[in-house]
C-alpha cells in the first residue's frame, strides 16, 4: 500500500494501482467538472479512451487518472 | 452557385438580399471544402495597401452587418497583434503599419504600435524578449463553418448536394450546369468552387491548392491567447511565391476552448496528408511565442488547400470568354475575411449595380 | 537500432505475436502504452519479460509513419522497425442515454478493468446493462468481487442465430452456460428485451430507469431500479487510429487483412481485435498467423481456426447489433458527445442548418471535437445522421505535449 494525496487528504493505493482507481475505491467518485455545463466527471471507459478522468498530478495538468499509476506522495488535484 | 463554402453562401445571401434566387450545388455539402479546414480569421492586419486591402476593410464593415442581421458564428472582434521578435522586425512592422494607415479610403486602417513594456498588457502569456508589436484593433474572428451553414440557410437557397461536371454553354453564354443529378438553368451562374474552381474546362482558371496545416491543442476553461496572434513573418509568407515549405506562428483560441496554431504554405498538389515534421514546427513557434503551451497537449490536426492565383488577388466578376457566368474564387488564405465583399461584388455585377470596391482588380479576365 | 518487426499492442494479439517472431529469429519490439503487459483480457497477468523481445511499457504511441525502408513508431522515443504490426485492440461502445455521463456510470470494460486489472470494487450495488455476451463474465466478475449485481439487462432478445452462433464454438457456449448458472445461483435477473433507459443521481448515480424494449429498442413499460453504480456495454469499437494513418483499407468499424492478417498497405501487419472484434483466443491466432506473414507458411490448422473463430464473432456481431430504437431513449437535452457536452438538440440544430453527415455535424455544433475525439460518441453521432458509423482518421492517436511535439521537426529525428 501507498498513500498519496488528493486535494489535500490522503488517499490509499494498492502498488501498481492508477490514481483513477485509487480514488473511485476511496469514494471520490469525480475529481473535475466540466467547461461548459460545470458537470462532475470520474471514471468512465477505465482505459485511456475517454478523457473523463483527467486531473493534475504534481502540478502536470490533464493526465488521465486512469492511465496513471499512483505513487506515494503524488499530489493530485481535480 | 457553385459552392457551398464561404464565399458561395455569402454569395447566395447577398443575392437574395438583392431578390435574387439562387440554388447552390455543392458535391460535398455546406462547408466541405477549404471553409471546413481553415480558421476564421477576419484580418486587415496582413494586407498591403491595394486593392485586396480594400475588399478585406470593406468585408469587416459587412462582417459585423451580417453578425447583427443573422450572427450565430461566433462573430468576435477581438483584434489582432503582430509581435516582432528583433528591433529590426518591429522597425519594419512600424513602417508597414505606417503605410497601411496612410492608405486613403472611408474606412482606413487602425493600427497602433505596442512596445515591448505593453505586450502583457495586451497578451499576459507572451514570452519574453519581444520587441513589441502592433495591435489592429480591426481584425476579427469567426466560426467560418457556421457562418457558411447560417448564411446559407438564412439565403434560403436551395442545395442540391452533387457534383457539376461542366457548363451548359449555349453559343457565347452559359444556361446553366450539368450536375450529377441532371442539368440546373440559370440565368446566371456563379463559380465559387474554391480551389477546384480553375478546373471546368470551358473557362478554366489558374487557380491552385496551397496546402496549410493547423494543430488543434487540447480545451481550456480560459484559453491563454487573447487575440490573433502572429509573427512578422507571417505577413511575408503571405506574400511569397515560394513553393517550398514556409511556416510562421499564427496563434488564436476559439470560443470552445482550443488554441488553433498555424500557419504553414505549402505548394504540394491536392495532397492533404499529414506531415509531421510540418506539425512540429508550428508547435515549436508556438511554443516559442506562448511557452506557456509547453506542456499542454494537441489532440488535432488537418490541412487544407488554399486556393490561390498567380497575383495572390482573389478572382471575382464577369469571365472573358462565357457570358452569364461570374467567377468569385481564388481567395488563398482569406476566403473567409473576405467572403462578403466580394459577395456584395458579385450581386451588383450580377443585378447591374455599382461595386462598393473596384472590381476591375480582380477581373478574371487579367491572366488571358 | 532497427527492429525486424515492432509491434504497437501487447494484448493477446501482440503479445503472440512478439514471442512466435522472436523464436523465429526476428528482432521484436513490442510497445504498450501500460506500465504491464496483458491488453484487456490478460491484464498485467502477462510475464514482464519475454525471451528476445525488446518490451517498451508506458509507451504511448501516438503516430506511426512511413520511412525510406520501414515504419517509424513515435511515442515518447521513436522506434524503427521494417515491418509494423499493429495490434491495439478496442474500446467499448457505449449509446448515450439520459444521465450517461454522471459519475458511477461506466463502461461494462471499464468495470471489468476496475476489477481484474485494479483490483478495486466498482460499486456496492450495481446494474449490467447492454449487449452482446461480454456482459455475462462482467456481472460474473462483479459477483465475485462482491458487488451486488441487481440485474442484468441484454437489450437483445434471444434468436436462433445466437444459438447458432454458440453451437459454432462449444467451448463459448460451456462458458456462457457456466456464468448463466453463476447468475441463477446468486439469484441476479438476466433480462433480455430490457435497457437501462436513463440514470440518476446528482453528483453519482443514485438509481436508473430500466425499460422493457421492442425488438427494435424503442422502450415501454419503465421502472426504477437503485443502484449506485451502472456498467454499460453495447460491444466495442476496434482502435485502428494508427493504421488509419498508414491509409491502411477499412470495411465497417475494423480494418482489412487477408488470411495472413496483411493489410492494404506493404508492410503492415494488423491482428486482435482491430481486425473485428472476435475476442481474445482469436487475437491469439491471428497474432500467431500474424508472424507466418514475415516467415515460412502458415499452419492450415491456425488458418482453419481463424476461420472458425471469425464465423462465430460475425455471427456474434448479426445476433447482438445495436438497434435504432435506443434513439428514443434521448430527450433534446441528453449530452451525445460529453467532452463537447453537445446535446441531441445541438446536433438537431446542425442537421436543419443543412449537416447531413457527422462530419459537418462536427463542424457544425462539435460532438468529437474534444479531448476523445469521438472514440465515445462517434457511432451515435453516425447514427443520429443516418449514416453507418466510420473510422475517422485522427493524426494523434493519443494527445501529447506541443514540447514533445516540437522534437519531431527534423527529417532525421529518429
Ligand atoms: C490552414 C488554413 C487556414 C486558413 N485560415 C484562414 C483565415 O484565418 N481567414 C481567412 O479568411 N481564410 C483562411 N483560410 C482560407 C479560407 O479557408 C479559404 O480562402 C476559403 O475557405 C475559401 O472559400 P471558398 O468558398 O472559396 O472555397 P471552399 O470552402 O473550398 O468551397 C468550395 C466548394 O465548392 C465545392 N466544389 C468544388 N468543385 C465542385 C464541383 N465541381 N461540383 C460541386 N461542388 C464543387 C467544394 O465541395 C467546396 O465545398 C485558411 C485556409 C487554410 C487551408
Ligand atoms: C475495457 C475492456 C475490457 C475487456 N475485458 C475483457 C475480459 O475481461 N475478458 C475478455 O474475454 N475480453 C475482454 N475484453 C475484450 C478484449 O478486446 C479481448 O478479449 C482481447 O483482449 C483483445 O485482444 P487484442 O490483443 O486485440 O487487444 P487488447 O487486449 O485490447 O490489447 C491492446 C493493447 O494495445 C495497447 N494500445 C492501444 N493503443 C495503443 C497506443 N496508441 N499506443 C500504445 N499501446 C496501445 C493497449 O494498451 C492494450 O494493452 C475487454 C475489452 C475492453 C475494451
Ligand atoms: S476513465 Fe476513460 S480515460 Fe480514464
């Protein structure tokens, strides 16, 4: 188990766990809003075809929480 | 009409504002042509003084009329700004801009010199190490697509979606088209074909395809790039007779979000692939000019083909050959600026009006 | 260096095809855009290493192109290789419905995804809903992950062209069978003639409306069902993004081999589910004849058992299409494409400005246009304008940076 942390709190993720995953486990079930209709996204096709998931890691804008493996003391905002 | 791009539903509504009807054959549909694979930039900022900055200053008026009259294409006047990387180069684009200004005519170009000190003011993302620019408060922008598809539609015109093969010539005068679908009469016809408009071989033209690439970066909630945003360079690039590859960063977002990057000429054929070296030169100006774009992701791209003629005018009016058919084509890279002037050309030529803009310019008669 | 063969994929079909070339001699790289090889069935379960063959993970191959003697594979570095084999498998296909795009509502893959690869429990309480026969092992897995499946709704009624189909491959129909008895054991409805019409919820599902449908899918006779999570599937769409590139020929959603799963152009090779989606045990196949390609004859056995397996997924795909009628499931406001949040009255509003086909529909009022690029509303907006869904050609087959971009503008930039 790792422990990174979204928006702050911290978060558990199994090793070779995505962000996406780690999260939706958790019960954080959307991370991001959308541009026009301000409509909560998380998860959708869970590989990489969507882009519903995207987030920030480490400061690195729209990456794709599902096709991004967590790892401890990432830094994950929506 | 032949053609349903930019310039055949300006050309269809301007008619039927004159009340004439029209019906446009177009073998792909609204916008299928070069005005679904370019941007929409309205710009008087690149011309020279001349007879096409004439037709563009002209057009802007016309732009915004047709915004309050019909609009839904995203309409904005959001100026532009050239930037100049060197001292020398804002030197050159000063006396440009000097020129531009001394042009004489109702409506004259506005354009003010920035310095480098300002640049943020106008573009807060811009890199550092800018000479300054110059702003031209008169460029403007639309949803080129939209607007053929709205005007077409408010023109009432009939489409009929397939191909004309040739002119229906009956002894020194055109009666109309054969198409796919059967033979059209008119009792006149319209040659707005874009860049395939040179090749009906009773009154062929020299107009041919000069190949542009656009990338297509990812949405933003707020797109960092203000106004239309280019390089010097980009005014040269226009100009040139070159026939190799030329490219200038040309930078603008859109109301959905994307930042647009441009520009690149190419003189290649009809050939539309993909050319990625092409596409990572215009990421490196862009980047080069908005490093803030680094590390934000394209997910588009696509070419499309310029129609341009010889002296780089667009071709409109009357052909030398045909009676009854008119040409209004040829526009290069400024198809969509420039659609409603020559729109309103082409209506006076065809109603026995008087032009706003000299149409003798842009006779197609000047290449025999 | 430059590889005899590389090969964009290390799903069933590519992995085959990397180990069968390299024991053949060949020098094999084999990209992945995941950190473990796998594809979608084997997911991670694969051995890292395979003898003689360069495995390149995190590899995001986001464009391949032609060079004087081979192909050239960008992804974050750029591979050379003379021969090119693409095996990037699919997505799942999805019909928008009212609420679709709230959180909790994933695909039937994504859900199977979330279980074997990641090993997490998509929801407590869950409803399966769509097509075709993946949906049985998806609600199996859930079971078994301990999720209570509530129901499971093939929209879909029973022919005798599945049954047909079954008989094809006993070995499909033993499977079928042993989830079907899974099913009755924990006691979870399998409905057929039945959809999940429309979810609810505010910020996350709270509940769906399941519909009794016509054969043709218009729905009747609704109910709610709570639920917190709802995995939808209506088949899957092949990626053949990269092979598009090359111009290599299509016919409907997938790309055209020949028995040797060569394409139409010189040189590509393509095999899995890009080739039609037929399941993982052909993908394995064909990654195999694949490689006979390059060298020697291929086996009659493996010819004769492509052969099989393609009958039975062509009888799979008549016996499990996706009927018009799920276009009354729409209300004018339900988001089609949901990057571009374009709704069924936008893309109406496109189609009377005079859009006849999803490409001007696209121009017009931008459903595909965003960050997916269509994978997800391609076909429904193909659909809504009568037209057959198509490939669309995407010069990036994933997004990347202007920066990373930028590294490509000279010829030699290998
Ligand atoms: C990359 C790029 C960027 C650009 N940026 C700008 C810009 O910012 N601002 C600007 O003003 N301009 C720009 N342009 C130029 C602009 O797009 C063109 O000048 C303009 O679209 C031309 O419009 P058109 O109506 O003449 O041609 P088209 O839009 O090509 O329309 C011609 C139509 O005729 C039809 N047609 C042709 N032959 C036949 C036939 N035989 N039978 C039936 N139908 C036929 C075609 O299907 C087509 O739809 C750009 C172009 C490119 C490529
Ligand atoms: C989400 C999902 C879940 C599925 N689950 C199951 C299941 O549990 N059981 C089952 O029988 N079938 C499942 N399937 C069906 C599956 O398609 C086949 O079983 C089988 O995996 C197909 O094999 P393949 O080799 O053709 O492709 P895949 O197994 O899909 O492998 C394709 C590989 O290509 C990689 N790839 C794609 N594009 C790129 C790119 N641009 N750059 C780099 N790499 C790329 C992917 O990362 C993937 O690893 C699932 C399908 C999906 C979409
Ligand atoms: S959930 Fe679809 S891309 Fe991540």
């Amino acid at each position: 188990m790792i422990e990174f942390r979204f928006e702050g709190r911290p978060v558990a993720a199994e090793d070779g766990q995505s962000i996406g995953a780690a999260l939706h486990a958790a019960g954080i079930r959307s991370w991001r809003t959308t541009r026009i209709g301000g409509r909560p996204r998380g998860l959708f096709c869970a590989i990489g075809a969507c882009f519903d998931c995207l987030l920030t890691v480490n400061g690195t804008p729209d990456q794709r929480a599902c096709q991004t493996v967590a790892r401890a003391g990432d830094e994950v905002t929506g | 009409m032949i053609g349903a791009g930019i310039v055949g539903a300006s050309c269809a509504y301007a008619l039927m504002r004159a009340g004439v009807r029209a019906t446009v054959v177009d073998r792909g549909g609204v916008a299928s042509g070069t005005t679904g694979a370019g941007e929409g930039n309205i710009l008087v900022s690149d011309k020279e003084p001349g007879p096409e900055l004439e037709l563009a200053l002209r057009s802007g008026e016309l732009w915004r009329e047709l915004d309050e009259e019909c609009g839904g294409f995203e309409w904005e006047p959001k100026g532009g700004l050239v930037v100049a990387e060197t001292p020398e180069v804002l030197d050159a684009l000063t006396a440009f801009a000097e020129n531009q200004r001394r042009h004489p005519g109702p409506a004259g170009v506005v354009a003010s010199v920035v310095p480098a000190t300002s640049l943020r003011d106008f573009e807060p993302h811009l890199a550092d190490g800018l000479a300054g620019g110059v702003h031209y408060p008169q460029d403007a922008q639309v949803q080129p697509m939209l607007a053929a598809a709205r005007l077409l539609k408010a023109s009432g015109a009939r489409l009929v979606r397939t191909a004309v093969e040739r002119f229906l010539v009956a002894g020194d005068r055109v009666a109309g088209v054969r198409t796919g679908q059967g033979d059209l009469y008119a009792d006149a016809v319209v040659n707005a074909a874009g860049t395939w408009a040179g090749s009906f071989p009773q009154a062929p033209l020299p107009i041919r395809p000069r190949k542009g690439f656009i990338l297509v970066t990812q949405p933003f909630a707020v797109p960092p790039v203000r106004h239309k945003v280019y390089t010097a360079a980009y005014v040269t690039n226009v100009a040139s007779d070159a026939e190799g590859l030329e490219t200038s960063g040309v930078i603008e977002s859109t109301r959905a979000g994307t930042v647009l990057i441009g520009a690149s000429r190419q003189r290649v054929g009809y050939d539309t692939a993909i050319d990625y070296r092409v596409l990572a030169k215009l990421a490196r100006q862009a980047v080069a000019l908005f490093p803030v774009l680094a590390d934000r992701q394209v997910m588009r791209a696509y070419a499309g083909l310029r129609p341009y003629s010889p002296d780089h005018l667009p071709v409109i009016g009357p052909d030398h050959r045909l009676r009854n058919l008119f040409h209004a084509c040829g526009h290069e890279g400024a198809g969509i600026g420039l659609a409603p002037a020559t729109a309103e050309m082409i209506t006076a030529q065809i109603t026995g009006g008087s032009p706003r803009v000299d149409p003798a310019p842009f006779a197609p008669g000047r290449f025999a | 260096m430059s590889y005899d063969l590389a090969v964009v994929g290390a799903g069933p079909a590519g992995l085959t095809a990397a180990r069968v070339a390299a024991r053949r001699g060949l020098r094999v790289a084999l990209l992945d855009a995941y950190a473990t090889p796998g594809g979608q069935f084997l997911r991670g379960t694969a051995p890292p290493r395979l003898t003689g063959v360069d495995v390149m993970l995190g590899q995001r191959v986001w464009a391949v192109e032609k060079s004087s003697d081979g192909f050239r594979v960008h992804a974050s570095t750029t591979t050379t290789a003379t021969t090119l084999l693409v095996a990037t498998g699919a997505h799942d296909k999805v019909v928008p419905f009212p609420g679709w795009d709230l959180p909790g509502v994933l695909t039937a893959g994504g859900a199977q995804a979330l279980v074997k690869g990641e090993r997490i429990r998509p929801g407590e309480e869950m409803v399966v809903a769509g097509t075709g026969p993946f949906l049985l092992p998806v609600a199996v897995t859930l079971l078994d992950a301990g999720v209570r499946v509530k129901e499971v709704l093939e929209a879909n009624r029973p022919s005798p062209r599945m049954a047909a189909a079954l008989a094809l491959v006993p070995s499909k129909a033993r499977e079928a069978l042993g989830y079907a008895s899974r099913l009755a054991a924990a006691r979870v409805p399998y409905r057929t003639g039945h959809a999940v019409v429309a979810a609810h919820g505010e910020d996350s599902v709270e509940g769906v409306t399941v519909a009794r449908l016509t054969p043709g899918w218009r729905p009747y006779a609704w109910r709610t069902v709570d639920c917190d999570t709802v995995a939808v599937g209506y088949g899957f769409t092949p990626q053949v993004d990269l092979l598009l590139q090359l111009g290599c020929a299509v016919a409907g959603d997938h790309v055209v081999t020949d028995d040797r799963q060569r394409t139409s152009v010189e040189g590509v090779l393509a095999a899995g589910e890009v080739t039609g989606v037929a399941g993982a045990p052909s993908a394995v196949v064909e990654g195999a004849l694949a490689v006979h390609s390059l060298v020697g004859e291929p086996p009659p056995r493996l010819l004769a058992e492509k052969a099989r397996l393609r009958r039975f997924a062509r009888a799979l795909d008549l016996s499990y299409p996706v009927r018009d009628g799920w276009r009354d499931w729409l209300t004018p406001g339900t988001v089609v494409c949901r990057c571009e949040e374009v709704t069924l009255r936008a893309i109406d509003e496109a189609r009377d400005l005079g859009a006849h086909d999803p490409r001007t529909v696209k121009l017009l009022a931008r459903p595909g246009m965003g960050w997916c690029q269509g994978r997800m509303c391609g076909h429904a907006v193909a659909a809504l304008t009568g037209h057959e869904p198509a490939p669309q050609k995407r010069p990036f087959a994933q997004p990347i940076t202007l920066a990373d971009l930028t590294l490509h503008d000279r010829e030699d930039n290998a």
